[in-house]
C-alpha cells in the first residue's frame, strides 16, 4: 500500500501546516491531499506545498465540480502539474447539495451526469484538444453566438491521473467506469465488497477494465493508545465525531455518509443516530455510537491493534491509506503519522523473484 493523508489548508496555523507537508514527505509520506471543503481552496495550497516540497505526490481532495467551469479545472491541473513537475494529481467530487447550493448558489441536481461531463471535458483539455462538447449540462462554444472551439494554449507536460470521491452505488460505478482512482470515505473493509467493491468493480467491467486499474484510496484516523484505558478515552472522544458524520452531514434529506454506513451494517443506528442529531440531541446521537463502530471505521488502537487493522485494510482492496494523524501539535502528528508509515511499510509482502 502507499501512504496518504489529507490536509485543510485553511484548518489552523497557515506555516504549521505547510510545515507539516514538508515534513511528511521527509518521513517518506507518498501523497498529500488537500481539501477544499467550505474553506481555502485547493489549488492556490497546492501551489505553495507543490513549491516546498520535491518528491511527494500532490492531489486536489477535492475539487467540487460545479463550483468551477471543466475547462478552469482543466487549467488548474495542467498549471499544478507542469510546475510541480508531474506530481499533481486531480481529485473530483460532486460535493453535497448544502454546500453546493448553501454556500456557492449551485444546483445540485444531476450530478452524475455533472461529474461524467467534466471528465469529459477535462479529459479533451488536457489532451490539447479543440473543446466541442453538446451535453445535457454543458455546451460549449455555447449555443447562439459566434463563438468556434478552441483549446487551451498550455499543454499538459505529464500525465495527470483523475480520482473520484463517491459513495452512492451510481457514483461508484461512474469512478470504476471512468476514473484512474477512487477517493473514497466511510470505509468498513469487512463490510466494503457488498457497500462499494460490487459497484466499483461493475464500472470498471464496463470499460473492459479490473480492479488492478484503479487506485483504491481509502482514509481513516490513525492514533495509539498506549494501554487500553487510554483506548477507552480515545474511543469515547470520537463518538460525537462519528455521530455528526452520521447526523449532521449534508442536508436534512441529503446524508451520503449516513447511507454509506447504512449499507455496511448499521442501517438501524445510522437512522437512529440521524433523527436524535436533527432533533438537537447531539449527546443522545453520540450515545448510540458503540465502540465497535468507532474501531471499525479508524485506524486507532493499541500498536498491535493499529498493525492488524491495516492488514485488514490491505487485503479487503486498499491499495492507498489515508492517514489522518492525531495529535495535539505538530510533533505529536507527524510522530503518529511517521509510526503508521513504517508500520504499512512493515507489513507490506516482500516481492519474490518468479525465477526461483
């Protein structure tokens, strides 16, 4: 498995975090997400880590389609992979309708059909192409004028893989179909080939394809517990966390995390868990997180426990993990992160020479 993690831009001290990308790579991290969530944007951050860094990979964790035109996005992953020298990765969502139309006055409407578009247009920006495109969401050059296609006069100088961040069954297989990576999330591996293998692996059929030709990035927090009444404290701290995954995301009629999880095996608390949240009870929701659920969906533990958790991970699929380090400062993060890279590069099978 590689090694990943995600970082806010705006979440916190602007040099820290810059600090903190540097320093991962130094550790050895192999990606670096960024995301754009309902803060800073993604690539104006991945300019400057693209600057301080030399060797990681850099990704957009995600861009939200709608919020650009396919074309700007274009132009901003062309620009953050020639001047990174070809470490840019584009990451893409659909978002979700409360931020979309709550915060940037977007419909939210038919965005499987958005995000199938953009790929495509992406897709033809990136290839130096004239950009024609009569679709059910785009069109361009735009009907009625005296505009002719044009192409963007940059070129892409290195390949640039494209990612999807998707979780319901269509979007799923959308990503299997047409995307080199998965940014996925709500990640159960016990319960993962029935909630998101079955779809991925259906679009990737589609497209004559198998699961060897898609990136399955999948990330949780990572922490240790140094005996297991510190583990009991670290679980009942993230019950609220989980509890507004499950409650609090999205829309009142909008939840993709909360279905997710329903799908792996927790439908009846996931609604239980949503109604409590929307009616105010945020410490009734938490209360019906078990610990279970909190060990289920993290990668935190004991040290044992941690090694075991991403054996599991590594054969339920997860070619990259996304570590989400805890800690209360800076060397407490990247002291967690440096502990969980060596124990994926320890548990990684050693390569054997067929010859022998």
């Amino acid at each position: 498995m590689r090694t990943a993690t995600t970082v806010e831009a705006s979440g916190g001290d602007w040099g820290e975090q810059a600090d903190f990308v540097v320093e991962a790579e130094k550790l050895g991290l192999d990606i670096c997400w960024v995301a754009e969530a309902w803060g800073s944007d993604a690539p104006s951050a991945l300019g400057y880590y693209a600057a301080r860094t030399s060797r990681i990979l850099l990704g957009s964790g995600i861009i939200q389609v709608g919020t650009r035109t396919p074309v700007a996005v274009a132009q901003a992953a062309i620009t953050l992979s020639n001047l990174s020298g070809g470490r840019f990765l584009l990451g893409l969502g659909a978002s979700g309708p409360q931020v979309m139309e709550g915060l940037h006055g977007v419909p939210y409407a038919r965005p499987l059909a958005r995000i199938r578009e953009t790929v495509d247009i992406v897709r033809s920006a990136l290839h130096g192409e004239k950009i024609s495109y009569a679709g059910n969401e785009f069109q361009i050059p735009l009907p009625g004028g005296d505009a002719v296609p044009m192409r963007l006069s940059t070129r892409a100088l290195h390949p640039i893989p494209l990612y999807l961040a998707t979780l319901s069954p269509a979007m799923l297989r959308l990503t299997g179909e047409i995307a080199d990576g998965w940014l996925g999330t709500s990640f159960v591996p016990e319960g993962a080939a029935d909630a998101y293998f079955a779809h991925l692996d259906e679009g990737l059929a589609r497209s004559g394809r198998t699961r060897t030709d898609l990136d399955i990035c999948q990330g949780a927090e990572v922490a240790f517990a140094a005996d297991e009444q510190a583990l009991t404290a670290m679980v009942a701290a993230r019950k609220k966390e989980l509890a507004f995954s499950l409650g609090g995301m999205g829309s009142k009629s909008t939840n993709f995390y909360n279905r997710a999880y329903s799908r792996q095996g927790w439908a009846e608390v996931a609604a239980g868990v949503r109604e409590r949240w929307q009616a105010g009870d945020r410490d009734g929701a938490a209360a019906m997180i078990s610990d279970e659920m909190v060990l289920a969906t993290t990668l935190i533990g004991t040290e044992p426990m941690v090694r075991d958790r991403l054996r599991v991970w590594r054969d339920a699929g997860v070619t990259t993990v996304r570590l989400y380090p805890a800690g209360d400062t800076l060397d407490a993060r990247l002291d967690t992160l440096g502990r969980a890279i060596d124990i994926v590069r320890d548990i990684e099978p050693v390569a054997t020479d067929a010859t022998t």
